[in-house]
C-alpha cells in the first residue's frame, strides 16, 4: 500500500498513537499487551502486517474529539514477507501523521529455556523440526530488523510479571489522559511491595480464611465477594479508603505525577486484599482511564 493510498484511508491520523509490540516468543509480549489493554488502547495481537493501514484507518473513523491510542503484537507467527514487510509500513505511516512506536520485548536464552520448561508450551517454530534452542536462535534471527529499528527494547530476562507491567504502564502512561493506578494485593507475611506509594492494612477485617468452603476461593471469587459484601466494617473500610484516595489522588495528579502505586495487604493476600483492589479498581475505573491491577499472590 502506498503512502497515497494509506493518506487517504486514514481520516484523522494525528489522533493516533500507534504501538507495535514485537519480540522473542516467551520475553513477555502477551503481558506488555494486557497492560497496554488496560491503560485504555484498542489491543490486537498477532495482526497481519498487511492488515495493519486497515486497522489504523477504521480505529480513526470512530475518533470523536481525541487521541486513540492502539496497540498491536507481532511475532514469527506472521509469515516472513510480513516481518520484512513491517519497517516499509511503519516508515509510510509516520509519513502520513500516525505517532508510530516500536517495543521490542528481549531477553536471555537460558531464561527464554527455563520459561518454556516452566510452562510446558511449545515454540511457535517448533514445527520445523528444531530444538527449543535452535528455534530460539531462528526466531531472533527473523526479527533482527525489526529490532535494529525499534524506538524501545526492553529486556525482560530479570522482571517479574508485575515488573514488566510497571516498565509499561509508567513507559506509556503519557499517551493516556491523567494519572495511572496501580492497585496491587499482597500478603503482609511475604513483606511489602517495594514499590508502593501508599500501603493499606486489611487485617483487621472478617477473615474469609476461616469458612472452610471459602478458604480454597479468591477475592475475586463470588463466594468471598458476597461474604465481604455482607459486612459493614467491610463497607465501611472501603468508603473510607475510596474518599481518602479520590480526595488525595488529584492532588498527586496536579503535581505531575504520571504514576502510583496502592498496595493493599492483608495476611494471606488472597481474600481480603484480592476483594479490596478489585472493588477500589472498579471505583477508579468509573472515574478515570489508565487503572491496573496486580494480585503478587495469586500471580
């Protein structure tokens, strides 16, 4: 597709951030795109190259007013025309107005080796007959280009899944309106999160641990849920927290800030604080974009 072509498919090109999302299978693409999905952008993964001005043009026919921002994930699962094809597109999209960026998500082969053994999943080019190691070495051989060319790598050999989704979210917050949320749960017997702004104590609530039929459950389970929704020291517990931070968080938001955390712990990190984060996310999502969770037990 030319850059006439594209030029003339795509409405409003100024109102759209595009990010492609690329790099070696297991390095954490999936995560990266959830966190972009979360922080408001339209996410489509492993999206034909080809496919790629059509997706821009329709997502900027349905502008109302400002900026969309999209994301799309591309691997060896496109054939390998489509990969070469992908700076060529790139290139005759930022010609036309589109903000392009390029993250290529990297990391370590031993680590790339442990990750699959870990989960048992089978490398996208593990049906040509090569070894895990070799399809490794395939794989960043095919993506080489694209990683010479990208605005940002990002080398996952050494984060956490929360980690990752930090570098992403405070990365890329700029491209949303406001201030990101990240509301995390923990268990206070496996320490603090160190990257917490503000650290909330749960513990002296209803404990669902002590049901039998709830202890095997989550707070994102409707059993606890309807247990902790039934009592008031709960909902009292969650006004308070929810006035504080809609009172406090603008304040933090008029200051620049771009960026914070709310750990929320109680003692096994699975009931209370699970319910906690998710029911305080929710609240935040009816008021702003740009709100993640993290549950550091459960994940």
């Amino acid at each position: 597709m030319s850059e006439t072509t594209v030029a003339n498919a795509i409405r409003r090109p100024d109102a759209i951030h595009l990010i492609v999302l690329t790099g070696l299978s297991g390095g954490g693409k999936t995560v990266a795109l959830r966190a972009l999905e979360d922080l408001d952008f339209y996410c489509v993964d492993n999206l034909p190259t080809a496919l790629l001005p059509q997706l821009v043009a329709a997502v900027s026919r349905n502008v109302e007013g400002k900026r969309r921002n999209v994301a799309v994930g591309v691997d060896v699962r496109n054939p390998g025309e489509d990969l070469q094809r992908m700076p060529a597109m790139l290139s005759e999209l930022a010609a036309v107005g589109v903000h392009t960026h390029l993250i290529f998500l990297d990391c370590r082969d031993d680590v790339l080796i442990k990750r699959y053994s870990e989960t048992r999943r089978r490398h996208p080019l593990s049906w040509r007959g090569l070894s895990l190691a070799d399809a490794i070495a395939e794989e960043r051989r095919l993506l080489r280009p694209l990683s010479a060319i990208a605005d940002k790598v990002i080398d996952s050999s050494d984060l956490n899944v929360h980690q990752l989704r930090r570098v992403i979210a405070t990365g890329y917050a700029e491209a949303t309106d406001g201030l990101t949320l990240m509301f995390q749960s923990f268990a206070f017997r496996r320490g603090l999160p160190l990257d917490a702004d503000f650290v909330f104590d749960a513990r002296c609530l209803p404990n669902p641990h002590w049901d039998p039929t709830l202890r095997p459950l989550s707070g994102k389970d409707a059993g606890v849920r309807d247990y902790l929704d039934a009592q008031p020291l709960v909902a009292e517990y969650f006004a308070d927290t929810a006035r504080w931070l809609d009172t406090w968080l603008p304040r933090f938001e008029a200051d620049d800030r771009s960026y914070v955390t709310i750990a929320i712990g109680c003692t096994g990190g699975r009931h209370r604080s699970v319910y906690l984060v998710e029911k305080l996310a929710a609240h935040s999502r009816a008021l702003r974009s740009g709100v993640l969770t993290f549950h550091r037990e459960l994940e």
